[in-house]
C-alpha cells in the first residue's frame, strides 16, 4: 500500500513539473520572506489596451508557470510584463493590503535566480531610506546577477 501511494506521488509530482515552467525567484517585503501573506498573484502581459492576466503560483523559490502561460509570455510581441500580487498584513488587529507589482521582461525570467524585494513605505524606515526614488507608495528592487542595487538615504 506504501508503495502504491509513493508511485502516486511520484507520478503526480512529475506530471506537474512537465506542465509548468519555474521560474527562480524569492519575494521579500521589507527585507523579509514572505509566502504565506501573498494573494492574487499573477502576470499581466501586453499593453494597457490589449492585456492578458495569467494566473500564477508561487512557493519560496518558485514563481509557477503553466506552459500556457509560458507560451503567451513567449510569444506575445510587445515588450510589456507585470508581475502583480496582494500583500496582506495584520497591524494592530486590522486587516491591511497592499497592492505591488513590478515591470519585468522575458531576459529577466531567464536569469538564474531572481529576488524581488519590495520596501513597503507603510514602514517609516523603508519610507525615509527609499522614498526620493519613487513617487509611489512602494519600491520593488529585483535583484539577479550583475543586477545593481538601489543606495539608501543616510
């Protein structure tokens, strides 16, 4: 009986693997990893006009991509991707969300590791160390190899 449930497993396991495309990549908020508080994760692909959301998973390491998804990625001409998700936070026993997202493109998706970390000016810190580079409400810093990374107001 053992064995039958490894097998099934085992099979269950492969067959998801051949149908997705993983995609290397850690999210932090605020320099912390997070999993549990993301909602509403998905890839919004073409221009404003002509949009396509695609619907993706993610565990820690692991952006999850059907071979559809891949596919429309893969083929759609114009040069425009986002990646979107919901960030949800408890504070002082009031539920709160925040909206993040982040331009990416198609080399970006090929590297081979990503790290999205995004600095939430909710938090005052964040808020004074980054806020001169942005008139939004957010940063999100991707990181990859040879990438830069963005210089902290003293």
């Amino acid at each position: 009986m053992k064995m039958i449930l490894y097998t099934l497993f085992f099979l269950s396991a492969v067959s998801h693997k051949a149908a997705t495309q993983n995609v290397n990549l850690i999210i932090e908020v605020n320099e912390k990893l997070t999993y549990e508080e993301i909602t509403n994760l998905y890839i919004e692909v073409g221009t404003d006009s002509d949009s396509k959301r695609l619907n993706v998973s993610y565990v820690p390491g692991d952006l999850l991509l059907s071979q559809d998804a891949w596919n429309i990625i893969n083929a759609d001409t114009s040069k425009r991707l986002s990646l979107y998700f919901t960030y949800n936070t408890f504070s002082k026993n009031r539920h709160e969300t925040a909206t993040f997202y982040r331009d990416l493109t198609r080399h970006d998706l090929k590297q081979p590791y990503l790290i999205l970390n995004i600095y939430d000016f909710r938090d005052k810190k964040y808020r004074h160390w980054y806020q001169y580079l942005t008139n939004n409400d957010f940063l999100a810093e991707l990181r990859f190899p040879n990438s830069g990374v963005f210089i902290r107001k003293k």
